[in-house]
C-alpha cells in the first residue's frame, strides 16, 4: 500500500510541471501576440479647398411698399361706411362719409360774405370813379379821392379774404368724403357707423396697404455688416448693394417665397440699442400673397472662396471646440483644434487649424487616441465630401 502512494506521487510531479510550463508559456504569448496585432485600417484623405456658398438667415418683418393711416380731416358723426375689411380699393374710391350738414353751412355762410365783400368792392369803385372828374376841375380836393382809393383797395382786399374762406369751407366740405389716396387692402375698421370722429383722434380709421411690392426689413450685427461689405466689389455701399446676388425669403412655415428678392437700401446709421444697422429687400407681390404685418426670414447667400472643406462627420466636438484627427508621416494621429467660419451642406468650412495636403482621418475617429498608428486608407476628398453631403 505504501509502495503504491509512492509511484502515484511519481507520475503526477510531471504532469503539474507540464501544466506550469503551459500557463507560463501562454502569458508569455499574450503580449506579443498584441504587440504583432497590425493598426486599424482607417480612411484618410487630403484637405483641399472649394468655393461653396452658404446662406445666413436674418428674422425680418413685411411692409407693403405703401402703408398709409387713414384719418379724418374734419371732426363730425360717421354716417357711411362704403367699404369692408380687407377690401381692395383703388386711389381716389370714398371710403368714408362724414355728415356734411355744419359744413355746408359754414359753405354757404362764406359764400354770403364773399357776395357782400363783392358790394362793398363794387361801391368803392364808384366812388372812386365819382370822384376823379370831381377833383380834376377842382370842385372837391385831392384828399377825398385818395381816401376813395384807399377804400377801394381794403374792399379789393375784403374781397379776397371772402373768397378764400369760401376755398376753406369747400376744403373742409370735400374732407367729409375720405378717399383712398392710394390703392391697396383695407385694414381694421377700428370706427364704426355713427362714431364721433376727430382729427385728434389716437386711432386712425383704417390702414391701407399698397402690397404689390412689399418691403422687407431686416437687420445685421456689425460684425455681419463688415463681413456682408466685404464680400462683394464695389468702392461704395450702393455699388456693394447692385452686386449683390438675389435674395430668399424664408416664411413663417419655413418654405420659400415662390420669387426672389433684392437689397436696395441700407439705413443711414446703427441703432444705439441694439449695435444693429436695417436693411431693406423689395419683393414683388402681384397676386397679394404678402400682406404687411407678415414676419419670416431674409436668406443671404455668401460665396466663400479657396476656403479649406472638412467634412462634419471627420470631426468630433469637445468642451466647446471642433477637433480633427491629422495623420502624419509616421501615420501616427494627432488631436487637431480647427476653426470652422461657416458650413455649407455637411462639410465645414475651416478657417485655421488645417491647410490644403494635410491628411486627416474621415471616419471611425471615436476610439481613436493621440499617437495611435493607423494604417492610412486614401480616399479621394471629392469622393469623402460628397459622401457626407449625402449622409
């Protein structure tokens, strides 16, 4: 029984040496077998430069070319109303009608005084013509005709003011009709039939809108206003304003205006509360889809020219700043910060951090670490740009 302990004790001293020669020869194995593993293959292409174009969006608000209020001119009663809200109305149509009864009156009392001023004239001149073959046989003195004279011309002068106070009345007789001075959309009607109106009065009657153009007025930052001056030829600002491309508007459902727009005026000064400056687009509205009062947004449009092109999809964001992973010549990546001047599509439009022929990796930059080896994989930059404008 003895003898039998000592051979199973035998057998099995080698068979443990075995096994620790196994595990040691297997650990061993481990790193090399990670250290032979080959880089990942990633595709890397070269920064090249485009001339793309990008558009900016500016709220704006909508004004017909005409927007006139429409107020009395005479106080009285409002007897007729001709016209409904919304209505269109041609230059000179009534719209309103005041009651005309004071002013007839005070019409046919400035008539009066004009007839009497006009007696008055008519007697003086007989005087006058009375008395000048009296005073040239000597029968009266001089003195007399002079102060027929001077009587005639304070008639003459009677007369004329008799006559313009009858203008005045028929003035004021024809301002108890209101008219369209333009034509366009009625407004609001704020007053209604029998309402005392006035001159004075904080609200108009109406608004009326002419909309076959329509203005639309938006505003740019200074910085925006530089860079808006600076991309386009001209010596002057009103030669920047006839090179400047055509214009979209953007409505408040966030489709386009069927037709394109132009700038053609830039106000004469900043705002002091806001450091903002006004610029204005004309847009033609023959069917009136455009109403004043509309909101939307002016799209700028802004060539960038030779500017470097780096698709968003090779970038990764980063407590507030865009990196880019450059390959160099050992095919080793680094980190690269990037400062990114607009974006046209889904590439970015990179002002510094790269230049044209730097390489950079496209895709699978997530796990990727600084002076990690990447077995580069080129990719044509047309073909790595078009590709992220699909995407």
């Amino acid at each position: 029984m003895k003898t039998h302990n000592t051979n199973n004790y035998t057998l099995m001293k080698p068979l443990a040496l075995l096994l620790t020669l196994a595990v040691l020869y297997g650990c061993s194995q481990q790193p090399q077998q990670q250290q032979a593993a080959e880089p990942p293959s990633l595709p890397v292409m070269s920064i090249s430069t485009g001339n793309p174009t990008t558009y900016q969006d500016y709220p704006a608000s909508i004004e017909g070319a005409v927007n006139v209020e429409i107020r009395p001119q005479v106080e009285g009663t409002l007897d007729q109303i001709f016209v409904d809200e919304g209505a269109y109305v041609t230059k000179g149509q009534s719209l309103f009608k005041i009651n005309d009864r004071p002013y007839r009156e005070k019409l046919n009392n400035a008539k009066a005084a004009l007839h009497a001023a006009e007696g008055a004239y008519a007697n003086a001149q007989l005087e006058v013509e009375k008395l000048s073959p009296l005073v040239e046989n000597k029968v009266v003195s001089d003195y007399q005709l002079k102060a027929a004279k001077a009587a005639l011309k304070v008639a003459a002068a009677n007369v004329e003011q008799a006559r313009a106070q009858v203008g005045t009345a028929q003035i004021d007789m024809g301002y108890t009709v209101v008219k369209a001075p333009v034509s366009g959309y009625i407004g609001r009607l704020v007053k209604k039939q029998g309402s005392l109106v006035s001159p004075a009065d904080a609200q108009s009657l109406t608004q009326l809108s002419d909309v076959h153009d329509v203005h639309v007025y938006f505003s740019l930052g200074e910085t925006d206003f530089i860079n808006f001056k600076e991309q386009y030829a001209g010596h002057s600002l009103q030669e920047k304003i006839k090179n400047l491309p055509p214009v979209s508007l953007i409505l408040s459902d966030d489709s386009a205006y069927t037709l394109p727009g132009r700038v053609d005026m830039v106000d004469g000064q900043f705002d002091k509360t806001t450091a903002a400056i006004t610029l204005r687009a004309s847009f033609k509205n023959a069917d009136g889809m455009l109403r004043s009062g509309n909101t939307g947004k002016v799209r700028l449009a802004l060539q960038h020219k030779n500017v470097n092109l780096v698709p968003t999809d090779a970038t990764v964001e980063m407590q507030d700043k865009v990196f880019v992973y450059t390959v160099g010549d050992s095919n080793k990546v680094s980190k690269q910060p990037i400062t990114i001047i607009g974006k046209s599509g889904n590439n970015y439009l990179v002002k510094a951090g790269v230049k044209p022929g730097d390489r950079i990796v496209t895709t699978g930059i997530d796990h990727l670490q600084e002076g990690q080896v990447i077995k580069p994989e080129p990719v044509k930059a047309a073909d790595a740009l078009a590709l992220s404008a699909k995407k």
